[in-house]
C-alpha cells in the first residue's frame, strides 16, 4: 500500500517471519510468554495477519482477536491466504480506538499495535487517550508493544513516546542501528508495561538475531527520544511517510 510493503507470510512456515521489525515484535512475544504458554493478545491492525499466525504456532490455545478496519483486506486474506483450523484467532472489523473500547478491562496480556493507513501510523493510535485505552484493556503487568515510524532527530516518535510515558511505568525500545544514526527513515519497536518490560531478555536476543539490533532502557530511551509533548485526540497525530 502507498508503493510499501506491508506483510509477508509463508503458510508453511508460520514461525518465519520476514521484515526485520517484525522479528523484534516476535522477539518481544517470545521474551513476554517463555516456553510456549499460551497468551491472551489484541493485534491493532491485521493486514495478512503474520503475526498472529507467528503466535498461534508458538503457543497453541492462545486467545487472539485482531482489530481490522479494512473487511475486503480480511476477506482476501481468508481466501487466499486462510487461517488454520482452530488457531484461536477472532477477526473482528473495528478500528482501533472502537475496537479496544469493546474489550473488557484486563482482557490481554499483550496489545500489539502495528497499523498502518497509507503507509502512515493512524494519529488516534499514539495519543495519551488511545493508550490508557489500551492500559485498561492490559492486566496490570500486559505488555504494550507499539509499532513506530520515524528518522532522526525522531519529531514524531519523541511526542508518541511521551504519551506511552504518561501512562505506563516502564519502556524500552528496540531499533536498527543505521536507523538510530540517522541514516534513514525505520521501525522503532517500543515495549510498555506498568510491571517490568524484558529488556535483559530481548538484548540476549538481539545479540544473536540475523539482523541484530539495538535495545534502549529506559534511561537511554529519556536520553535518545524524551522531550517531546504528548499527543492529545485534538492532535493531527499522522506519522511521516516512509518518504517524507
């Protein structure tokens, strides 16, 4: 969409996962549910829905709903591209500010959103609002795993971040190194919870990855994305395209 790519999936091999961010989100995954349990998770945007797949093979009986907008994307996908039987995978065509309105308090373990309108991150996705919706949807320890794009000095990225630090005690952020150099627009993965985020965890993980990666903690996420003033929903909040 809007000349980028926006999912890859190998039926299959569900556990592969192509785009490098996405392999962060994996990682994320496995770090927050070690050795396979099960996991309760809301996805905020589906498109073809590699992600779920990634976490209904790695812990089957997990309960999963996916919040897409877009009813003829998901119809494509059922067709071309269908879920297993059984996968434990709810679609459900809602936005995602109504979509999460929907859920019971405590509903998740993990809210990822990922979601893209014309190559853009949607506005009502990163402001305070949308993200004490989803710390209400999030048990007390649930992981919020927030999908961002942004390049240096990271305008954008800094106001969201803000917003994730009104409501949640801890944060960490995941990026590749040219993209925290300024070498161009990228994927900054940011990890929230009002418990403990993994960041011992995901950087033994990035140490080893095909494509490694950089892990922030907190204090280096104040360092290298602080000072930004929080969206509010009287924001135009819309990422930057991917060539702007």
């Amino acid at each position: 969409m809007a000349g980028a790519s926006q999912s890859h999936v190998d039926l299959r091999h569900p556990l592969h996962l192509e785009f490098e961010y996405v392999r962060r989100i994996g990682d994320v995954l496995d770090a927050c549910a070690p050795g396979g349990a099960p996991v309760r998770v809301v996805h905020v945007g589906g498109a073809a829905m590699t992600l779920p797949r990634y976490v209904a093979a790695s812990r089957p009986r997990s309960a999963q709903v996916v919040l897409e907008p877009d009813a003829a994307v998901t119809e494509l996908v059922r067709v071309e591209l269908p879920l297993p039987p059984r996968s434990g995978i709810k679609v459900r065509p809602r936005d995602g500010r109504r979509g999460l309105a929907e859920l019971r308090d405590d509903h998740a373990e993990v809210v990822v959103v990922d979601a893209f309108a014309d190559a853009r991150v949607p506005g009502d996705l990163v402001t305070v609002e949308c993200f004490r919706e989803a710390a209400r949807v999030l048990d007390h320890d649930g992981l919020l795993v927030l999908n961002l794009t942004d390049r240096a000095p990271f305008p954008w990225a800094r106001r969201a971040v803000a917003g994730v630090r009104t409501v949640f005690d801890q944060v960490m952020l995941t990026a590749e190194p040219a993209t925290l150099r300024a070498r161009r627009l990228g994927n900054l993965v940011v990890v929230a919870s009002r418990g403990p985020v993994p960041v011992d965890a995901l950087r033994r993980r990035a140490a080893s990855a095909p494509a490694p990666y950089r892990v922030l903690d907190a204090a280096q996420v104040s360092d290298s994305f602080g000072g930004g003033t929080p969206f509010t929903d009287a924001d135009t909040a819309d990422s930057p395209a991917p060539d702007g």
